[in-house]
C-alpha cells in the first residue's frame, strides 16, 4: 500500500513535468508588464498562472498520499485449465480527487486475461497490463478479470508503476512498487484409469525376498539368547515356559519408499533443444505418479535433472509421508525448467548409494537410450526395484530382467507427426 | 490454592527457563486443568523439551521422556512382565508411561503400532500388560512433540490419533530481544536446574475439580457449538471437529477463564482456543490444500464468520 511519499518507501521516484521555468519567467514579465502599462488585465493573468502552477505543484506534491492499490485472486494455485478471478482495487483516501491515474502492472504474458490485452514491453521482455482511473476523494474503485491458467508454471504479478499528476496536466508523479504476488499452476494430473496403469500394485509386487533390516514389531520364531540380546528381545512367555532364555526371531521388513526420477531431457542430445509439450506430459506423469503413491499412503519423493529458475541446483526431495508431500512435489514440477544438469542415468547412478533401502526407483523419461538402460540394469542388479514409465515413441528396445517397464504412447499420441506413407 | 496464583506462580517459575512464551504456558496449564494432552510441533532446538521439563520441575510431578525412534516398541512405553527364574514368577517393569508427566519426543518418529499403544493411554488413562490392568496416575498429561520438517523415515500421526491430543501447539522462534535474553540467561549455567516446585500434584488436583465448576452460560455454550457444527459444513473441510473436539473446547474455555480470575466463560475464551484446538482436527481435502490453504486458515475464517453472543 502506498501511504507515503519519503521513506525509502517508493523506489526510482520520477518527476516528469509540462511545467518549467519559462511559465515563471512569462508570469513575471506579464506581472511587470502590467504594472509599468498599467494593464489590469496583464496582472489578472500572471496571477491566475501562478495559482494555477501553485496548486497543480502542491496537486502533484500530494497526489500519490493515501494511494493504495492491490490485486485479490481468488486462488494463488490452481491447476492447469483451471480459471482464477483477479480483481484490482485503487482507494484513494484523501480529500484530493485525481483527475488521472495511469498503472502499469507487470502481469505474466502467459495467463492471457479475459477481459483485456497483456502487451509485451520490448524493452524488459515482460508483459504488461495498463489501466487507467479517475479516483474521487475517498473513492474505491474495483475491477474484475478472470483468466485461464493456460501454462504450467509459477507467476510472477508486479511489480507496479503508478502515474498520476496534477489536474492541469503540468505535472506528472511517478513511483514504483515492488508489490510481487505469485500464482501457481499445477501440471495436469492423469487418473490411474488415464495412465492405463493396473490398479492393484501398479508399481510392482512387493515382495520382499532380501533380507533388509529385522523388523522388531514382527516375531516370526524363537531361539536361544546369545549374547548382545537385549531384555527387548527376550520372549519372557517362551523363556518362563520353557525354563531357559529365548529371544525373538524377527521377520525382515523394509520401508516401501518410492523415488520419482524426472528426465527433463525429451532429445537424445542437449543442444537438439527440447519439445515443450513432450516436457509437460513427462511432467504431468511424475505428478500423477506422486498423487498415486500419496492415495496409496506409500512415502514419494522426487529427484529429477532439471533446474527450478534461478537455482543451478537438481531437484531432491527425499520420500516423505507428510500431508504436505505432494504440495511439494507439485510445487517442483509447477516451477521445473527443460535446462538439465546431467543425464539421468548419471544422477542414478550417483543418487542410488544414497537411496534408503527398499527405495522403489521411479523413472520417468521420454528417451530411453542404451545407457540409461545399462544404468537402470546395473541398479536392478544392485537389488534396486525399479519401474520406468516411458513416452517415447517405441518401446524399449530390449527388456531388461526384472524392470517393470510402463510405454505409454497415448499420452503423447497428439504430439507423434503421423509417418509418411509412401505408396 | 486459587486459580490466578496458580497461573502467575507457574509462569513467572517457567519463564525463568523459557523466555518470552507465556501464552504457550497459559495453553498448557489449560491442559493440564482438563486432563488433556498436548501435541507440541516445531522445528528442533526452538526449547519444546525444556518447557516441559521446567513445567514438571514446577508441578514437582514425577517426569519421563521417550525417545521416539522407529524400533520403539510398545512395550517400552507400557512396560513389560520379565520373567524372574529365581521366584520362578513375572515381574511387572513399568514403562515410563506410568510417570505423571511424560515428555514422548519425535512421536512420528515411532510407528503406528508403538505410537497407538501410547494413545490408546492417554485415553483410557490406564494400560494392560499381559491381561493386567495398571492405572496410570492422577494428574497425568503427555507432551508428545513433532518435528515439521523431518520427511524421511517419519510416520505422522493419522488424524483420528491426533484427535487424542486437547491441542496442537508451536512455540515459534524467539524475537531478537528474547534471543538476547536467552544467551545472558544461559550463559553461566542451565537456570532448570536450579528450578523449584511452586504447586504441587495435589494442587493441581484440587484446580481441576474446581475448574468444572465455572460458569458457562447458554449463549456460550450454543457459540462453542456453533463452531464446532460450522467446521462440519464447511465447504474447505471434508472431515469437522467431533464431539470430542467439541467437549475438549468447552471444558478448554472454563479453565481458561478460570485461569484468568473469573468464573465464567466469556466468548473471547472460546475465540482464543479456537486455533490451538479445532484446527488439528479438521481434515480438509487434499484439493484444497493444494491450493495453499491450511487447517489453521480454515478455523480463522471459522471464527470469524461465526456471530459472537452478545449479552444484552
């Protein structure tokens, strides 16, 4: 809100003026005119000039004191399709009236609004919104739009310049506001059903035929104590029957946890570029494969190769079974830019010592190439259970023992430019 | 002992060790005068362990803390029967759980199976080991903490356990002035050791009989239930607060007030427990927690929607 003119809170502050010095040259040469040839209608016109640049100086001095302006959305996330209202409120809370007021809001060209044209500066490379006011002394004026959440992405609304001025159109105000508000838009989520996944263990079988870690909370028989047996782990009913000290046999368990691993990279090489719509649907994959794991109460974090804007970081989170899991994963994949850091098969295979164990690995990519499928062989090997959800346009080329392999063509069947046929 | 002694004598002893979080302390008392438990969920280090243990010091309530982790068994807690061949017959090993005041740190840390024995606890005030029945002791109230941000390896409460809970607390970082103080303070020694008893278990026996008995007139009342019923058709939330919660929010108010000095329940009480109270036990639809909105948001909008009673 804008409630002051000093105090650091305006930045870049700008006076742009019709007026100069000339007007006060003109009014002293009208006052001396009139007075040495005695013309009284000379001196009523160098005073009405200078009451006139008086007041529209002290207009302008004061035009932007009790200036508020602010955005509401109805909903700062929203998926993608989805429509969010956005209305704009200018108060003006003070006796002065402004005859004009000119905001130039930077809102993302990518969210077209229904109600008026983003134009893109060419100087900044952002999209604008200008509108114009004519607030009354203690006036509120709203406005109301709605767009459609058209981009995956995370948007940036602000900041704002606000012009305004005096009456007479001598002076012009202006000030910027670093008021920044963020909209995120969700990725799409496909159902189960969508996906054309099994709706019992979509992700495999998990049984567990390693021993990972003895379970404490499951006995499976007895045996003698030994030394090193805690009191926890003697069976008291067993040692009282049976007069001497048994402990507990445990059964193996292990922790089902699953970790999505996002391929950004839709071209076999870096500098081929990438597809953006193939990047979405991959995208809109790993989301849904969150959102199925989280229905399913299993623990989902995600690693993927790509960059969040403005960080030169990959994506980790580690498994999770927090409420607020996949409104992180999501929030990720809302933000994820194509720029990758590395192959995937290389963050595998570097991710993969640290991966807890029992950890199903989730791979989600629209390339599947020898050396991903080597890595992924190598990891299967290692005891890894692993399942890869792939958009390419053929399925593997070979089968790899023990890997579950999802190929889902129709989920980017739109995109595929039907084959030439030649007769 | 009255009320307001109680409460001022319990502050100014804990706030010797905790500084600047007096109205974490006011809740807990209110806790403890209803019989409730308490859910303390904040990062580490922000001095959850320290609050409880300077209110049991206070209290001189016997004291014990679990360490939740995830090879925890039910047994630790309750205790188990041990077989003594000398006597040829069982012993009973109590589990911390038979303390007045038990500290069960990083309880989603357990799983489901150790942390429901606890639970099961709390509510029933009693536990069974091998057929026998053990009652816990009177006062009894259990301060179980989480950590927000621990992911891997965690197993959060399900919402029909932390329903058990009478409230769901955080303390919250400290200002740079408390921060301050907390280095002076601290610098020398640790001032919990030196911290005394001010009330006593039976003291605080004889509030919660007394604490029943503060006045709640209809209008309050309908405005406690008006809160509950309005978190049922709320269109964010797919599961309100039960009965229980309801129950929990009056008897929360009458100790509230009464700490307060007065013997009669007014509706800024009941605006004032609201949070600490409702907000953990409503569900809202994951939908809409995707859009950014939190239980917490939810119960402030509750409670200012709902009309206020006006005594004429």
């Amino acid at each position: 809100m804008i409630t002051e003119l000093r105090g650091g809170r305006y930045l870049d502050l700008e006076k742009d003026t019709q007026f100069s010095e000339a007007w006060i040259m003109l009014g002293i040469m009208l006052t001396l005119g009139g007075l040495l040839l005695n013309i009284q209608s000379m001196l009523a016109v160098a005073l009405i000039l200078f009451v006139v640049a008086a007041a529209g100086w002290l207009w302008n001095e004061l035009s932007l004191f009790g200036l508020h302006y602010q955005r509401h959305f109805s909903e700062t996330r929203a998926f993608l399709g989805e429509t969010i209202e956005l209305t704009l409120e200018v108060r003006n809370q003070k006796f002065l009236p402004l005859t004009w007021l000119q905001i130039t809001d930077v809102f993302p060209a990518s969210l077209p609004l229904d109600q008026g044209k983003i134009v893109v500066n060419p100087a900044t490379n952002q999209g604008e919104y200008l509108t114009f006011w004519m607030p009354g002394a203690f006036q509120r004026l709203k406005r109301n739009f709605t767009f459609h959440c058209t981009e995956r992405g995370y948007h940036t609304y602000g900041p704002t310049t606000i012009s305004t001025g005096d009456g007479f159109g001598l002076f012009i105000r202006k000030a910027k506001r670093h008021n920044r508000e963020h909209i995120i838009v969700y990725p799409r989520i496909y159902s189960v059903a969508e996906m054309r996944l099994p709706t019992k263990n979509p992700l495999g079988d998990r049984g567990v035929e390693r021993r990972i870690f003895e379970d404490p909370m499951r006995t499976k028989g007895i045996r003698e104590w030994r030394s090193g047996d805690g009191l926890r782990r003697v069976h008291w009913k067993a040692t009282a029957r049976h007069r001497q000290m048994l402990s507990r046999i445990y059964e193996p368990s292990e922790d089902p946890q699953i970790l999505i691993f996002l391929n950004v990279s839709t071209m076999r090489r870096a500098w081929q570029g990438h597809i953006p719509e193939l990047l979405e649907r991959l995208i809109s994959v790993a989301g849904s494969l969150a959102a199925m794991c989280v229905d399913m109460r299993l623990p989902v974090g995600l690693i993927a190769n790509g960059f969040l804007p403005g960080s030169d970081q990959t994506i980790r989170l580690l498994p999770g079974r927090s409420p607020e899991q996949l409104v992180r994963i999501l929030e990720l994949l809302a933000a994820i830019t194509p720029v990758f850091a590395q192959p995937i098969e290389e963050l595998l295979l570097r991710e993969a010592p640290r991966l807890p164990w029992g950890a199903t690995v989730v791979v989600v990519t629209a390339v599947v190439h020898d050396e991903l499928l080597a890595a992924l062989s190598d990891l299967e090997q290692a005891g890894r259970q692993i399942v890869l959800f792939t958009l390419a346009e053929e399925p593997p080329v070979r089968e790899i023992p023990g890997v579950l392999v999802y190929h889902l063509p129709h989920l980017v069947e739109d995109l595929i430019a039907p084959k030439e046929v030649v007769f | 002992m009255i009320f307001t002694e109680f409460s001022q004598a319990i502050q100014e002893n804990v706030s010797q060790v905790i500084i600047g979080k007096a109205d974490v302390t006011e809740l807990m008392l209110v806790a403890l005068l209803v019989e409730g438990h308490v859910l303390l969920e904040d990062v580490p280090g922000i001095g959850k362990t320290t609050l409880a243990k300077a209110l049991a010091r206070s209290l001189d309530c016997s004291f014990a803390r679990i360490q939740f982790t995830p090879d925890l068994l039910p047994s630790d807690v309750t205790g188990l029967n041990i077989y003594n061949q000398k006597r040829q017959d069982f012993e009973f090993r109590p589990g911390p759980v038979l303390n007045q005041m038990l500290l069960a740190d990083e309880i989603n840390r357990a799983t489901p199976r150790t942390q429901s024995s606890l639970l099961e606890a709390m509510q029933e005030h009693q536990i069974t080991v091998d057929g026998k029945t053990y009652q816990l002791p009177r006062p009894f109230i259990v301060i179980a903490t989480q950590n927000p941000i621990e992911l891997e390896g965690t197993f959060p409460l399900p919402e029909a356990q932390v329903d058990r809970f009478l409230m769901q607390l955080r303390l919250g970082y400290p200002s740079a002035e408390e921060e301050d103080e907390i280095l002076r303070r601290y610098q020398r020694s640790d001032p919990l050791i030196d911290l005394r008893a001010v009330a006593t278990a039976e003291d605080v026996l004889e509030l919660q009989r007394q604490a029943r008995d503060i006045h709640v007139s209809t209008d309050v009342r309908n405005y406690i239930l008006q809160m509950a019923r309005t978190t049922r058709e709320h269109e964010a939330v797919d599961l309100g607060v039960s009965p229980r919660g309801t129950m929990a929010l009056f008897k929360a108010s009458q100790a509230l007030a009464a700490l307060r000095g007065r013997d009669y329940v007014i509706p800024s009480d009941v605006q004032h427990l609201c949070p600490p109270i409702l907000a953990h036990r409503i569900y809202i639809s994951p939908r809409i927690r995707l859009r950014g909105r939190t239980p917490a948001q939810v119960v402030a909008e509750i409670t200012d929607t709902v009309p206020v009673p006006v005594v004429e």
